[in-house]
C-alpha cells in the first residue's frame, strides 16, 4: 500500500503507565489507513541529536515502528521510545550534540532550526507528542512554526489544562491508595502519625483524590501553603479517635507551610523547563509533627513514620484505566489526521473524548479549585454535590 504520509511519535517528561499503550494505539491506526509511523527516542532529544544527512545512521533516535514492535510493548509500562526532559529552545551548551557545538555558541541555545529541519528531513506530515504541559508547550512552539501538532496529555499530576484527565493519573491514584494502606500496618503497630510524600508540583490531584477516596485522614497542598500547628492539631485529634492510635496525612511534594517562602527541594540544579527537583517537605512534616505534638498530646512525644512513594507510583504497569484512555486518545489522534486537522489537544471531558485547540497549553495553570474541592479549615477534601460530576470529580473546568 502506498504510504498517505509520515506520523511521528514521541513522550517527554517523566515516565508514567499508559504511554506505550498509546503508542500502540496510534501506531496500529495510522498503518491500518495507510501511513507510515516513526518513533522518535528520547523525546524532543531525539529531533535536536539527528543529523539531516542520508548517509549518516540516525537509527539511535528515529525509528520506524511496525505492529509487533508496538504489540509487544503495548502490554508494558514506562515508555519503549525513551524519555527525556530537553527542551530544544533552551538547550545548554552541556546538552548539545557535537554536531552542533560549532554552531551554537551561547551558554543557553534555541536550536529549533535543527528541530525543524529534522522534521522536514525525515518527512513528518503530523508529530504526536505524549507529555506534560511542558513537553506539549514545546510542541505549541512547533505548532507555531507550521508544523502539524497533535498533543496527547501524560503526567501523574493531571495538570495539563483543557483536559479532565491525562494518561497516568488513575494508575497514580491506584498505587497511592494501595501503598498507603499498606504502611497502615507500621503506623498503627507503633501507634504513629504516618507522613506520606506523592507527587504533585502545582496542582494537589494526586493527593486530594486518594485522600477522597479514604487513603489518609488530612492532605496538604500545593494550592494552600498550611498552619504546621494547625495541621498537628488535627492529626492528635484523628489519632485519638482511630482505635489503634495513628493518624496519616498525604503531602504533595508542592505543598508549603505559611511563612516558609518556596517549595522543597533536593538540590538547586534545574532541567531545561526551569524546574528544580522537588522533594523534602514528607521529612520537614514529619519533624515538625513530633517536636510540636507534646503541645497537644498532654506532653507526650508521637513518633512518626514517614515514606516517599515516588517512583512507586509511576512504574510497573497501568491499570485499567491508564489502558483503555490511551487506546482512545491514540485513536482520537488518527480521527484528527484522517480529519486533516492540527494544532489540536486531544481531551476527555466529562467523560467524553474531544479536543481543543492547543493554544489552552500556554493560556493557564489547571490547579484545584479550593472554594469548590478543599475544606481549608480541616485540610481535607469536600464531600459535596457529586451529582452531574466526572469520574475523577474534578474537571479542567473547575
């Protein structure tokens, strides 16, 4: 069969489940009518290390994807095409490939001119990147540029904006209700408070929703820096009433006290996005409980068990869920193209699957809507009208 054209593929940002089923998905539409897929490693890594040359081997970052390739991984979680958090117009000179070291000669570079002659080099009719809402405002920039954009959202957070959900939220949630039942058993042998760190930079969904559905007793996050004392207070009074005497608070990793001015982080290096890795306030919640819990404790020191689930919750498999919305967005991508539209965000919105136009990446931060979702007084979520609402509760909209 005559090839109707080239569609790429490629996912940045942090790994989560459901990426390689939708790689799956787009990949075993697009052959089905008539295109040829290529897969893009390492993200947007992949277009800047290329070289536009035929006679060079460039099969490191573009690779032609074929249905038992995708079949394969399909099943898996992570990502088969690799991953990376380059973003090509602000590429240190630490980053650059040697090809390009001659050129460009400032400390921070904007090398989309390569981006794009790679695009045109391999002849890509439409990119799909599968990414947060860095990686996707990337390919806005691209979109920009004239280039035939059509962005699937990811990220654990769920903070893509325009969309209800993005690939690797439900699995998130799934493994942070499991672990956090699971640590219940040291908490409660040892009569503990028990301080459990998820992630979430700006946007507190990872934390609220399993706390909703009864994983912990409080949740602070990012969209409300919290009262520690407020928040010991709390977790006495939660302690005394569990019958075996321990309490658990979920932190976003995002989440600060009043008067502390930032975030916590491991270190002050940044990736490209600008973005320093988090982590850190789970250990400064836990210290603070101990030392202020003999304040409302009769004087008496609470210990506490304190986790990070990290990686936990982004690697294994996906649930159910983080399979079957991928198989949908992936085939929402080949409806667009057989459409012959661009510049698109493919979307699921009070349960229906649709798209906006791509621009609603740059226009705003998708966070929760306190007055609507978070009781600020008990650092808990609210419990009120779930008629007419999502699966998930909160939506793009909120």
């Amino acid at each position: 069969m005559a090839s109707k054209g080239t569609i790429a593929i490629l996912t940045g940002g942090g790994d989560v489940p459901g990426l390689n089923p939708a790689i799956r998905a787009v990949t075993f539409r697009a052959l089905r009518e008539g295109y040829k897929v290529l897969g893009i490693r390492s993200g947007w890594a992949g277009l800047v290390e290329a070289i536009p040359d035929k006679k060079v081997d460039n099969s490191k970052y573009v690779t032609e994807l074929t249905t038992d390739l995708v079949n394969r991984a399909g099943r898996t979680g992570g990502t088969f095409l690799h991953t990376s958090r380059t973003n090509p117009s602000k590429l240190t000179q630490g980053a650059l490939p040697e090809h390009l070291r001659d050129k460009y000669k400032e400390k921070v570079s904007d090398v989309t001119e390569e981006v794009l002659n790679n695009i045109e080099f391999f002849g890509i009719d439409y990119l799909i990147p599968i990414g947060g809402d860095d990686t996707l405002s990337y390919g806005h920039r691209l979109h920009k540029e004239g280039i035939k954009i059509l962005a699937i959202p990811k990220t654990m957070d769920n903070d893509v904006p325009g969309t209800d959900y993005c690939i690797g939220f439900s699995t998130c949630i799934t493994r942070t209700i499991e672990l956090t039942h699971m640590l219940r058993t040291s908490a409660g042998s040892h009569e503990r408070f028990l301080v459990i760190e998820v992630f979430g930079r700006y946007a507190g969904f990872t934390t609220l929703l399993p706390t909703m559905a009864g994983a912990s007793d409080r949740c602070v996050i990012p969209e409300y820096p919290f009262e520690i004392e407020h928040l010991t207070e709390l977790m006495i009074h939660d302690r005394n009433q569990n019958p075996s005497n321990y309490a658990v608070v979920l932190v976003s990793e995002g989440a600060t006290m009043v008067h502390h001015d930032e975030m916590s982080f491991e270190g002050q290096e940044t990736d490209m996005f600008g973005h320093k890795k988090l982590g850190g306030i789970g250990d400064k919640v836990a210290a603070e409980l101990k030392e202020l819990s003999p304040k409302y404790n009769n004087g008496r020191t609470i210990d506490t068990v304190n986790q990070r689930l990290s990686y936990l919750v982004r690697c294994g498999e996906p649930d159910a869920f983080d399979s079957i919305v991928p198989m949908a967005f992936g085939n929402m991508a080949l409806d667009l193209v057989l459409n012959k539209k661009s510049g698109r965000l493919i979307t699921l919105r009070n349960g229906i699957y649709d798209s906006v136009p791509l621009d609603i990446i740059v226009g705003r931060k998708k966070v929760i809507n306190i007055d609507k979702h978070y009781n600020i007084e008990r650092l808990r979520p609210k419990y009120e009208s779930f008629i007419k609402q999502p699966l998930f509760i909160m939506t793009a909209d909120d």
